[in-house]
C-alpha cells in the first residue's frame, strides 16, 4: 500500500521547500496553539468553579445520614464483588499436561 503522506502537519511536503507559504503556516501553527492554550484555560476554570460550588457530600452527610451510609456500603460491595470477578477472567495461565 501507498503511503504519500510523509509527515502530518503544518509542514510542506518532503519533496518541495516553502516559499511563500512560510509566514501562514508560521501563522496558522500559532492560531492553533493559542486556541488549544485558551480552550484548557477556560476547561480547567469550569471544573475548578464547578468543584467550589459543589460541595455536595457535606449537604448530603448534614441531611441524610443514613442514606449516605448505606449508599457508601452499597457502592463497596460493588466494588467488592467485580474486584473478585475480575480475578476469575481467563488469562494466560499455563496449562499443565
């Protein structure tokens, strides 16, 4: 199978030098890492302002108690039960003969 795409990117093919097109892929590399700098940015702040706001195991413990009890005890024996399931999945043993 054919492969023309020697290297992926804002780089010229191999076989041709830039000429003119230098300052825009300059420019277009630029506008790409300054919108992927400026997308984690407002990423990291709408789940850092979204934890502030939350808080949401110290409203349930302070209201209910005992749901949030069983609820916990619940979810470990969930985890509890696919942890041992997870130990009885076929893998690579040695089979003896």
């Amino acid at each position: 199978m054919r492969n023309d795409i020697d290297s992926p990117g804002f780089t010229a093919p191999a076989g041709r030098a830039l000429g003119d097109e230098r300052r825009s892929v300059a420019l277009a590399e630029l506008v790409a890492i300054a919108g992927l700098a400026l997308s984690t940015i407002v990423a990291v702040t709408a789940v850092s302002v979204g934890i502030a706001h939350a808080s949401v195991v110290g409203n349930v413990i302070d209201n209910e108690g005992s749901l949030f009890a069983v609820t916990l005890v619940l979810g470990l024996i969930f985890i509890a039960i696919s942890g041992f399931s997870a130990l009885t999945l076929p893998g690579d043993k040695t089979k003896r003969h």
